[in-house]
C-alpha cells in the first residue's frame, strides 16, 4: 500500500499560492525548484467533460474571463490567462489541463493531491469521468497520485470503482463519524482544517493507524507544534517559510 510520507512533511498548496499564481504551471514548476515533492491542486470539469485545474467554480477571481468553469469548453478556457490577476503578473499562463499536469509533474518528480471540486449535482459522474482519466493516462505518466474531496459520495463511489487508489477524505472537522468511515472505506487519509483540529482528534486518528494532514499552515512554529505532534504532512502557500 501507498505511504503518504512528503519530502519535508510539506505539501505545496495550489503549487505554491502565496508565492505565484495558484494552480498554475509556472506555481507547480517553483514548488519543484524550492525542493517538495508533493503539491497539491484542484480539479473541474470544462462543459465538454475535460478536467481542468481551478478552486472556484467561477474563472472571476483568477482569470481575465467571467462565468462558471462549467459553462465553457475546453477550447474556450485555454484562451484564458490565468496568472495576470497575481502581483506581480505572470503573463501567458493557461488554465492547466490535468493531462498536461500529469506530464509535468512526471518531468519535475512531483507527486500529485488531486481535489475534486464541485461534484455536488452529480458525484457518482465526477469519479466515474475521474476513474476514466486515472485508467486512461495514470499509468503511464509514472506519477504517485492521491484524490480527494469533501463530496463523500464522491469518493466513495471513485474507491469502489477503484478500489486499490489512494483516497483521501477531507473535512472541515472531526466529527464522530470521521474514522468509522475513513476506515469503512480504506480511505489513505484525513485531511482536516488545523483551525478545528484538537490532539485528542490527532490521538484517536492515530490509534486507528490513520495518518492525519492539516490544512493551510503558512506559520513555521504551527507547522513544527503539529508535526511534533505525530501529523503525517501540511498544506502550505509557503513553502519557503517552512522549509
């Protein structure tokens, strides 16, 4: 089985958020050159069922183009720029396509957290089209990957499809239910706030050999305060403070 074990216990977050674009290829390029290992990003599906890399389910915030992800094709969104709302602006960077990422991430070493966002309306379609592409393109790109989400049939249904995947359950906070089904359904991880976490929330996880990831830490006397405390990795915009 798959050991989530990140170079540093550091996970880019976006790539790297604070320090370029997020989910760009020039913020996934930079997490490489700054040495980890592992990044994290967000997936969405394009009118024409292509999964793209973007958090909203709009292109306002981080594009120069307006709408909801969903209402265009692909060949729309690649007319988009998508690094010019940063400071500074990063000229001519697409809206990643995920096929493209997987070849990047297999030149540069990068492994991959994949987010599935925005499968509300229809979760059991989001991991049917998401086991397609790990079917069609996984293997061949050599990339370790891990998929999560906060949409649990989602991903309940992705790991019946796939049942030998590494899935990741995400969450806001540890409610009571959190381990019966992180363990019912052989999910690899909990990915949690680390505003809601408590120890005795890491102390239960960790008696039930569940390793635990905390979400976004930017502060480095945080991030040493929770890997003291046994956390498996971190999520953070930057990385270079961490480091």
């Amino acid at each position: 089985m798959q050991t989530i074990d990140p170079k540093y216990k550091l996970i880019g977050h976006r790539g790297v958020g604070g320090l370029r674009p997020e989910n760009t290829y020039c913020s996934f390029q930079y997490a490489a050159e700054l040495g980890i290992d592992w990044i994290e990003f967000d997936v969405q599906l394009t009118k024409d069922e292509q999964w793209v890399i973007m958090h909203d389910d709009t292109i306002d915030r981080t594009t120069n183009g307006h709408g909801k992800i969903g209402d265009f094709t692909w060949a729309q969104i690649e007319q988009l720029e998508a690094g010019l709302w940063y400071t500074p602006p990063y000229p001519d960077q697409p809206i990643p396509t995920l096929v493209k990422t997987l070849g990047l991430a297999s030149q540069l070493g990068l492994s991959l957290n994949i987010e599935i966002k925005s499968p509300d309306k229809d979760p059991h379609k989001h991991a049917r089209l998401m086991a397609e592409f790990i079917g069609k393109y996984l293997q061949e790109s050599h990339v370790t990957v891990l998929i999560s989400s906060f949409n649990l049939p989602c991903i309940v249904e992705l790991g019946r499809i796939l049942p030998d995947l590494a899935i990741s359950y995400l969450v806001d906070f540890f409610s009571p239910e959190t381990i019966s089904i992180t363990k019912a359904n052989n999910f690899r991880s909990i990915n949690c706030d680390v505003k809601t976490i408590t120890e005795n929330d890491l102390k239960i996880a960790t008696q039930h050999n569940i390793p635990v990831m905390l979400y976004t830490i930017n502060d480095k006397a945080l991030a040493k305060f929770w890997l003291d405390k046994g956390i498996a990795a971190v999520f953070t915009d930057r990385a270079d403070l961490l480091l």
